[in-house]
C-alpha cells in the first residue's frame, strides 16, 4: 500500500495528549514511577490516510487498540500484519515499524505510549510475550474507560505525581486484563488443536475399533482431560463421537452405493450386522434398511 498522502495525527474529533519532555525527566525521578509510566495518549476517529513509519522504532512501547474499521502493521519481519476491529496490538520499544490505516475501511484507534526501565519486560510478561490480542466486547468496554480516565488524569492533572501513578497502575491493570484475555484464548487454541487433531484420527481409524485409550494416547492427553474438553466442543465423549462418525459414515454408503448392509458394517469396524442395525437405529432413528429406502432431498 503506497499512500499518496499520509497523515500522522489532524483527524476531526481527535484526542491527544504528549507529556512536554521536562515531565518525562522528572518521572524518570520519581521511584514509584520510572519503572512504568505514560508519555503520550491519543484516539484517531475514522483516521484517513493516518500512516507512521519509524525505521528505528520508538524510545516508547506503543499499545494501539483498533476499535473500528482495519488497519495494517509492519514490523519487518517478512509478515505484513492486518489489523481488524476489537483487536490489541503492542509494538515494543526499538522495534522497527510503519502502520496505517486502510484505504477503504480506515481505523479508529486508541493509543498509548510507555516508557520506564522496566515496562518493556512488564508489558511482554503481561501479554505472553504475544503482539496481537483480540478483545473482547466486555474487555473493549473497559478499555474505552480507562482511556478516558487515564486522558482526563494526564491533560487535567499533568503536574501531579498522585495521578501519574494512578494512571501507570490503572494501565498496568488494563494490560494485565487483556494478559488473561491472552491466555485465555491460547487454552481455547490449544483446546480446538486437540480436539481436531482427535477427530482427524477416529476420521482415519473408521473402519477400526477404537478405546479411549488409543484416541487420548494419540492426541497425549489424560483420559479425563480428553473426556472434559471433547464434550465441552462437541457434546459428547471421544467414544460416542466415534460412533456417530461411524453411523454418518454408513449413510454416506447407503447413500451413494449399492452395497450390503453387512459390508458396510464392515466397513466401519462392526463385525456383528445386527448389532450394527441396532446401533443406527438407535442414533439415526431408523434401521439401515429404512433408511435406505427413504427418499431424500
């Protein structure tokens, strides 16, 4: 994306507040708050043509919330990143980047910048280590509402010390919410991993005749664990799913083949047709020979 005009702040109802350099240098005096501290703080409505580039990044972490429209993020590692609504972005200090809003759907973003000797290792630690997050309604609400404290603190109180550590404890708190956010969204990750990774192996199994055993060493979980999550996800236990996955199978073949009911159940690990019939009917509602015989569509 090549902009013929690039803009870095001037958008209609904007907010922006940048802590005149000589405050700086008394936070970074203060013990309680060289550590952690907020030097500027913005929200660019609707930002058109809103673009920054700095080739050797900033002194500052930057946190950037993407409320509404999409937006785009380059930190020269080969992946341009695309911003969409409800997502959190933290760009560390020293890193460098360009980012802009797109031409089609410009963002609307909430900004902060932070410096302090230790709020590069905090932030990281806070979030895992992950540079994009994305939020929640309920968390996107309370974000909204410690901007507007944190701005009206900096702007109406930029003298006082008290306010100042309000606003990083306030910000340390923020980022620890969207911190949990993050974990949260790793378990559900790993959790929708685990239970694709299972089903793929019942999908190659079909035809065999699986324990839970065999399914929870495959995916190297706990029996109990599998059990919780895989019923969580689907509704039923891992073995029960199996056996669904094995009926669904048997209607594809009844279906579209010509084939014996017998060798069906074969087909799907049931040596015993009868037992077979009486395992369809009892999920699909009908024997296979009903079913069959059903018009459909």
């Amino acid at each position: 994306m090549v902009y013929k005009r690039k803009k870095a702040s001037g958008f209609d109802s904007e907010m922006i507040y940048i802590l005149p350099e000589y405050l700086e240098e008394e936070m970074m005096d203060q013990p309680f708050l060289k550590e952690f501290y907020l030097t500027d703080i913005g929200y660019y409505p609707d930002a058109s043509f809103h673009y920054r580039e700095r080739k050797k990044g900033c002194e500052s972490s930057i946190l950037i919330y993407c409320d509404k429209g999409e937006g785009w993020i380059d930190l020269f590692s080969g992946n341009l990143i695309h911003i969409q609504p409800q997502t959190f972005f933290f760009i560390p200090a020293h890193t460098p980047h360009v980012y802009y809003a797109d031409h089609d759907q410009p963002w609307s973003i909430y900004w902060f910048h932070i410096k302090g000797e230790k709020s590069l290792p905090l932030i990281s630690s806070l979030l895992s280590s992950r540079l994009s997050i994305p939020v929640s309604l309920k968390e996107a609400s309370l974000l909204k509402q410690l901007f507007k404290k944190c701005f009206d603190y900096i702007k109406t109180k930029p003298y006082s010390m008290p306010h100042h550590l309000n606003i990083s404890q306030t910000l340390q708190y923020l980022i620890s919410v969207l911190g949990i956010q993050s974990q949260e969204n790793d378990k559900k990750e790993r959790k929708e991993t685990y239970i694709e990774e299972a089903i793929h192996y019942m999908e190659d199994q079909i035809q065999s005749s699986l324990s839970l055993d065999d399914i929870a060493n495959q995916v190297k979980l706990s029996k109990q664990h599998l059990i919780q999550i895989f019923k969580e996800a689907t509704g039923f236990p891992p073995i029960d799913y199996f056996l669904r996955l094995k009926i669904q199978y048997a209607c594809h073949q009844l279906d579209l083949t010509n084939l014996a009911i017998k060798e069906i159940a074969l087909m799907v690990g049931f040596s015993d047709p009868y037992y077979f019939s009486r395992m369809f009917k009892k999920i699909i509602g009908q024997s296979p020979t009903e079913y069959r015989t059903t018009q459909k569509g």
